[in-house]
C-alpha cells in the first residue's frame, strides 16, 4: 500500500504566482481555488498531458512523469500573510513539485511534510 504524505505548502504573493507556460499557469484567484487546481493536476493526467504535448518529443517523455493519485485532497486558507495549502496524497514531492512550478512556478515553498 502507497504511503500517504501530507505536504503544508505556502505562497508568499498568490496574485502574482503564475508558472512560466500561461496555458499551464494558474488563472485562479485565492487559495481554495489554488488547492482544487492542484488536486485536480495530481487527480488526473491532464495538465501532464498538455505539458508532454508541448516537448520537443513527447514520445521520449517517462510516463512516470505522468503519475497520479485519485484520491489526493487539498485545501486552501489565507493568513495575514500568504496563502497556505495542505495536500494529502500517495505522489512523491517530485511530481507534487512539477505540478506546482507548471502552475504558479517556484513561488511557493514546502513548510513542513508528514
């Protein structure tokens, strides 16, 4: 049986957090909506999909890269000062961490992991 991880992520400045691709990127706004992307990127392949489509050889692409978890649940809050998610899912942070950076690029960090 996979081995469940709770990863508490946090975003400094969530209105300007958007990865590099603008058709990957988040377009949301607030943190719920953050963590229903996020979930929903690690739920199914299809942020994956669009991203593999876009490399120069999308059939070299490991489909390890493309790994998901149906059962993965994220929730989102705003404190004073930043955006705080807590994502429970069986996924390494490797792939938790590609999914991110395609969303809202490397501004989010990992403030602790269970």
């Amino acid at each position: 049986m996979p081995t469940t991880h709770r990863y508490y992520l946090s975003v400094a400045d969530l209105a300007n957090a958007r990865g590099s691709e603008p058709s990957l990127a988040f377009e949301g706004i607030g943190p719920e909506k953050l963590a229903s992307d996020l979930a929903d990127a690690l739920r199914s392949d299809t942020l994956f999909q669009q991203w593999k489509a876009m490399q120069p050889d999308p059939d070299e692409v490991a489909p390890s890269l493309g790994a998901t978890d149906p059962g993965v649940s994220a929730t989102g809050k705003q404190t004073s000062d930043r955006a705080d998610i807590e994502l429970v899912t069986t996924l390494p942070m490797s792939i938790v961490k590609q999914r991110l950076n395609w969303l809202i690029g490397p501004n989010w960090q990992l403030r602790d992991m269970r």
